[in-house]
C-alpha cells in the first residue's frame, strides 16, 4: 500500500541551532586570495619505467624516489664533487621535517579557532617516551563508536574504559540503595566531629615523628662538627721565627748561686 501524504503547510523549529561554518585554513584564505581554484587529480598515473599504474604521490609512486636512484643527474651550476645522493636525501628529510611542522601548526591553529581538535598535538615520528605512548593508547580506544566500551584490554590495563580528558572518574554513591550503610557513614561522621578527641592518623605521626628523629640527628652532628673545628685554633708558629705579635723575647742571663742555695738577689738568712 502507498500513501501520498499532502505537502507541510507548518515548519518546525530547530531543537538545536545550526552548526557553525568550519574556519578556513591558511591554504584556503591564500586561494581565496590569488584566485586559485580546486582542481582533482586521478590518484593513479602510467608510470613507464615499471610499466604500470602507480599512486601520484606517497610508497611506491610512480617514477619512485629520487634518493633511491641508481643515477644522479647533476643539476647545471652545481659543485661536481658534491655527492647528489647526501644533497637528495637531505632535502627529503628537510620536506618531511617542513610538512611535520606545518600539520603541528595547523591543528594549534584549528584548536585556538575552538575547532574540537585534541590540545595537544601526537607526534607519529621520533622517540616517544612513556607517557606520550600512554596518551595515544588512549586517544585510540577512545576513538570508535562505542568509546572504547568493548575494545580488548591489555594484560594490566584497567576495566574501566578511559575518559577522554585523561582524568579521574569521579564516582557517586547512588541516591537510591542501601539506606543503613548511608546512616552508619553519617552517624560516623557526626560522632568524629562531635568528639573532643582528634582522630590520630597513624601514617602521618608516624612520618612526623621520624622527619622529627632525623633533624635532630642532623643538628647534633653539625653540632659535633662545629666543636672540632674551634678546637684546632691557630697554627703553630715555626720554630727559629720571630714575630711580633707572639711576643718573642731574648732569655735573660742566669744569674749565680749563692752559698745558701738561693739567687743571689734572694733574701739573706740571718
């Protein structure tokens, strides 16, 4: 059966507004510019020393790589004793560092214009460390359907799928549910802010007590440390050297013994 419905006569309102206009990247604002207008290019291209189709651009190419030749032309001005093969494949690692900055830049751009491209930008080339490897595993469960709520999980990685701002999930107790293990956390807490007792932390005494053992340890030794250096005091002066400061005199001559035993400035018996 078929039905032919009449046309609307009313229309209804969006629920949402509509979607705004993606900004125009650099390349379009230069074409909107210089007039330059888009035109397609077929992926594939006759390549005639493999006989065959190729792709354009990108692995196995048509005309291959320049770097990989087996013949180098050297171009008109050029120093002949510089190797083309080193220049060749310098200027390729120079393109590919170019392009790189170039798709970083670019999505910094799309990110300030509030497009909903991730802040920070995953490197695909270079040593990655441990936490940028964490954070593209994660950027890629996350990036299906389901959000990564039926990906396969790694040997120790955990069973709650992860967020898409790295963070914790905060968790809540439900509003419904068991109603006497919500009165026993209330009561409990009453009753710790209702007591005159503090609630003692074992850890943290603990750990204050020892940071406690171990600067008085610390001082006693710059103490002990302290009582040997005063007790070296001043070097000895070498022997046969005057000086003034010491106070050095010449010693006096003796004088002779009298009968009584005595100086002979000594009193006299009588």
């Amino acid at each position: 059966l078929v039905a032919q419905l009449p046309e609307p006569t009313f229309r209804l309102p969006r629920e949402k507004p509509p979607p705004k206009p993606r900004p125009p990247t650099r390349w379009e604002q230069f074409a909107r510019l210089k007039g330059i207008r888009r035109k397609k290019k077929t992926s594939l291209v006759w390549d005639e020393q493999a006989k065959e189709w190729r792709r354009r651009w990108g692995y196995r190419r048509a005309g291959g790589d320049p770097s990989r030749a087996w013949l180098a032309e050297v171009p008109a001005g050029a120093d002949p004793e510089e190797d083309q093969f080193a220049r060749l494949r310098r200027e390729k690692r120079e393109r590919v560092a170019r392009n790189e900055l170039n798709r970083l830049r670019n999505l910094a751009r799309a990110h300030r214009a509030g497009s909903a491209v991730p802040a920070a930008p995953l490197h695909p080339t270079g040593h990655q460390d441990r936490d940028e490897l964490r954070r593209v595993a994660r950027v890629a469960r996350v990036s299906t359907a389901s959000l990564g709520r039926f990906q396969p999980r790694l040997p120790k990685e955990s069973a709650e799928p992860p967020s898409r701002s790295g963070g914790k999930k905060r968790r809540f107790e439900p509003l419904l549910g068991n109603l006497a293990a919500e009165r026993s956390r209330q009561l409990e807490l009453l009753r710790d802010m209702g007591s005159k007792k503090p609630v003692l932390d074992i850890t943290r005494a603990v750990n204050k007590q020892l940071r406690q053992e171990e600067a008085e340890a610390a001082a006693a030794n710059k103490g002990k440390k302290q009582s040997k250096r005063g007790k070296r005091g001043r070097r000895q002066q070498r022997p046969g050297r005057s000086s003034k400061k010491s106070g050095a005199r010449r010693p006096k001559p003796q004088q002779p013994k009298t009968a009584g035993g005595g100086s002979g400035g000594g009193r006299r018996k009588k």
